[in-house]
C-alpha cells in the first residue's frame, strides 16, 4: 500500500473497537472501528467501516471510512471511493477518487529541501 517497509501492519483497532482520547503509534496503525480525539502515527489506514472525531496527523494517511476533523499528512492525504472528510487537509499532496466525499479547505505546501552550496 504504502511500500513494503509500511506494508506490515503496526497496531489495529478493531471494527468493534472504540478508542477516545490521544493515541500515539510508531509504524502502521490500522482503524476500523470508532475513534474520538487525536489519531498520531507514521501511516494511519482508515478502513470503510472506521469513523473518527478529531484529528489525524502521520506521514501518509488513507481514508476509506469516515472522518469528521482535520488530517495532517507530511507526505500524502488519499480519500478512497467510500470516503468522507468533513473537515481541513494539510497535505503536500492529495489523492481524491471519484466517488469520494469531501467537504472543508485544503492547504498544500510543499517541503522545501535545501540546497547545499559546493565549492
């Protein structure tokens, strides 16, 4: 999905879970079911069946389910067919496919990498 070093998944929450609060999550993190609050982690999947309140900050995230606040990706924001976002998305780059529902501002910039000088 990601590459294979992502590609194993890190931590899941269940489609019958719910979780309220700050989560914090090194690698991969997987939802499927509910979260309230604050979602911190290198990759964040949201699956069809996930919902989440609140805010969403990794490297790359993929929304399939629904998310009601705002995402901060630093590398990529990807909204699938049956995804819904209502709220904002900080993202240099972002992926949105038909089908999709989206409903709030977007706001990309890009990383700047400095140049070093050689003499």
């Amino acid at each position: 999905m990601f590459s294979n070093e992502t590609d194993k998944l890190g931590s899941l929450l269940g489609m019958n879970s719910s979780f309220k609060g700050q989560l914090n999550v090194k690698g991969t993190l997987r939802v499927d079911g509910t979260v309230e609050g604050q979602l911190d982690a290198d990759y964040v999947i949201l699956s069809e069946t996930a919902e989440v309140k609140g805010e969403i900050k990794a490297k790359k995230i993929i929304i399939g389910g629904k998310i009601d606040g705002n995402a901060r990706a630093q590398e990529l924001v990807e909204i699938k067919s049956k995804g819904k976002v209502l709220g904002d998305i900080f993202t240099p780059k972002l992926t949105i496919i038909e089908g999709a529902e989206f409903n709030g501002k977007v706001e990309m910039k890009k990383v700047e990498v400095k140049k070093r000088k050689t003499k």
